[in-house]
C-alpha cells in the first residue's frame, strides 16, 4: 500500500493556488483526502520529492500526514491484518475525533496552524498574531471545545468594553474565531462543531474617499520637492486603484508601450500582491506626466520607497519594509493634504477607494470596475456602490431643510 500527496491542478483557486491531498492506495482502491488550509503555487511543487520549494514548514506539515497514515497501515501489516484505504482512512479519523477538545488551547491553536503558516501571507499572520494576542488577554485557557454560542456572547461584550470596536471589526474577530473552530473541526481534532447556530451581522468598513471636485483640487497643487514621490504615486493609485505595496514594488519593466489603436499608450501589467491576480492597466493620459517614458523597461522601481537591495529580501522581510514605507508615507500624505487645504484624516488606502467611488460615479460598469481593480468577489466591488448611493441619499436629503 501506497500514500503520496499529489497536487490537483484542476481545482487552481483563483488566485492561482492549487490543494495538496493524500493519495493512499492499494488493493485494488484508493483513497484521497484533501489537507485542510493547504494550496500552493503548481511551480513549487517538487512531486518526486514530496515537497514544497523554499517552504520547509508546510512540507514538513505534509510530511507528518504522510507519516501518519503510513504508520497505520505499518501497524496493521505488522498485525498481519492489511486493510483497505478507507478503513485506513477510517481509522485515523475515528483515533483524531477521539482528541480531547481540552488539549486544543484555542491561542495555540491559533499560534500552530495560522501565525506561523508561511502558506499564508505576512499581513494575514500578522493579523492572526494579533488576535491571538486579544485572545490570550480575554480568556488564555479557553480550549476549542468550549467555544460555544454563550462565550462568543462573552468576548463580544469584551471587545466592545476593552477594545471599544467598530461593528466592521467586530465581524472580522467574530469570523477569526469562526474558522478556529472550523479549521480544528474539519481536521478531525473535534468531535462535535461547537457553534452551530453562529450569526455574525454583516458590518461594513468604512471606505473614505476624494471626491471629484477634492481630486481636481488635488491636481492643480504643486507639492514640495521633498513629498514629490509620494505625491506621485497618490495621484497615481487614485488613477488606476492601485494598493500601496504594488505602488512600491511595480517597475518599469512593468510597463510597456502599446500602439495598437493608433497612437502610443502606456501599459501596466503586473501580478497584485495581495491576490496574486495579472492586471493589465491601460494608462491615461492624466498620469502619463508621472511616468519617465525613457525608462520604460528598466527594473527600477517607478517610484521610490524601496531601495534596491530590499527587492533581494525574503517576502516577510520585503512586507516589512513595505509597511514601514507605507507608514512613512501616511505622514507625508498628511502633509500634502494640509498644504492643498484638503482634509488630512486620509491615508493612503484612499486613494484606491477614490478610484472606485470616482470610476463609479463617471459610468464605469461593475464587471469592468472589478476586473480594473482586482477584486476576486464581485460583492467586495458592490459595496462601492452602497456607499455611492448613501451619497447620494445624503444629498437628497439637504433638500429637508427647504
């Protein structure tokens, strides 16, 4: 009897990722079954190997299941008992459903299978380590079997009374715990889901924006010498929907010329970070100033808020960097906003919610809107349209004062 794990291109995500499974054959039969929380890039597979490229602790994640099965299956044969796949299969089940959800401590938990998942990317394990940490101050020895309906009543109450959060963060706490929970359940480390009957209210974030008059007014500013990048790339993101680290990490050699209609046109094309998705952005002619066309092609970044030698780091010490230039950014940002007498409470995340919100209101379909700015779910796009539309409630409702 055999077992490898195998990659299942055919069920590529859309984010390009691919799901490793377990193959356990034998006898005539076969068994798969699929590693919980486990997708990786199809190239940093190694099949004969068994292994993930440059990613020592998701192999040896994938190798510990490999092990696992492959002692039953030992312990049998040595019984002189051989068994089926799926009685293998069944067997290592029913031994895990027999895991005493009071071994489970919800923060290490949390802390093992998510802050140091390097399958995941530094801001999300960053944003579990931080759970983890309001987790621990709330309750340091809840187990998962105990995270029922009444102490999620418990920590909601805890978060409004300690942390004093929005309803938006309220939801996305809520679903951390959620996929706790859920993610111990479906690896067989629970006997029983927990929080059947779990509703969590849909918040929205709150999306601030320039509008167009602002954007206009930000245009006709000239910024000092010493804010010209950042201004820059502002300008740039509000044109195109851009996210700071692809602002920091695009290249010329990202851009291109494309003559094909007639006269030249500026290119982007190049992979976003965060969803790993290919955009391809037609460059107007209101951004065109921004770019050095005599670079086109060069790997030099279009704007500078890395050096050189950062591009070399590994992607967590890369991350880093980008959110210390982010933050340094945010200041700078807050000054150019002074300076052009706009208001100052804008970070640079705005500039990508202006550029929806402005695309929106000049005509631009929803299909073409998300496809521009690289959403993966149509529904993350339409909440532009909701906060359009209270815009336009608001205005409406001015006319009461009459």
């Amino acid at each position: 009897m055999k077992v490898r794990a195998v990659i299942n291109k055919s069920k590529k995500d859309k984010g390009g990722l691919c799901p490793i499974k377990l193959r356990v054959s034998g006898y005539g039969t076969r068994k798969e079954i699929y590693l919980p929380g486990v997708k990786i890039d199809p190239k940093l597979w190694d099949a004969s190997k068994q292994s993930v490229k440059n990613d020592k602790m998701l192999t040896l994640r994938i190798q510990n299941q490999i092990n696992k099965y492959k002692e039953q299956i030992n312990k049998q044969e040595a019984l002189d008992s051989p068994i089926a796949p799926e009685e293998v299969h069944s067997l290592i089940q029913n031994k895990s459903s027999k895991i005493n959800g009071q071994d489970l401590n919800a923060v290490e938990y949390c802390k093992n299978h998510f802050v140091i998942d390097l399958n995941l990317s530094y801001g999300t394990r960053k944003g579990y380590s931080s759970f983890a940490k309001i987790l621990k101050e709330y309750d340091a020895k809840i187990s998962l079997d105990r995270i029922d309906l009444n102490w999620i009543a418990g920590f909601k109450e805890y978060l409004v009374k300690k942390h004093k959060i929005n309803p938006y963060t309220m939801s996305c706490r809520l679903k951390t715990v959620r996929r706790l929970v859920r993610h111990a359940y479906e690896a067989g480390k629970l006997s029983k889901y927990p929080l059947e009957g779990l509703k969590i209210a849909q918040a929205k974030a709150y999306r601030q924006f320039l509008s167009i008059t602002q954007l206009r007014q930000l245009l006709a500013y000239t910024p000092k010498l010493n804010l010209q990048n950042t201004y820059n790339a502002f300008v740039f993101s509000c044109y195109t929907g851009l996210r700071f680290g692809d602002l920091a990490t695009i290249k010329y050699s990202n851009l291109s010329i494309d003559n094909s209609s007639g006269e030249d046109e500026i290119v982007l094309f190049f992979t976003m970070g965060k969803t790993k998705r290919q955009v391809r952005i037609h460059l107007n002619k209101s951004i065109s100033n921004l770019i050095d066309r005599n670079k086109i092609a060069l790997d030099e970044p279009i704007f500078s808020f890395l050096k050189t030698t950062d591009f070399d780091l590994s992607s967590d010490k890369l991350a880093m960097k980008i959110e210390s230039a982010n933050a340094l950014a945010n200041k700078r940002l807050k000054e150019i906003m002074k300076d052009a007498d706009l208001p100052e409470g804008y970070s640079f995340h705005c500039a990508r919610h202006t550029f929806a919100c402005v695309a929106l209101q000049l005509g631009v379909d929803l299909m073409s809107l998300r496809d521009l700015i690289g959403h993966t779910d149509l529904k993350v796009t339409q909440e532009y349209l909701k906060v359009i539309d209270s815009q336009k409630k608001n205005a409406i409702e001015k006319f009461n004062s009459i």
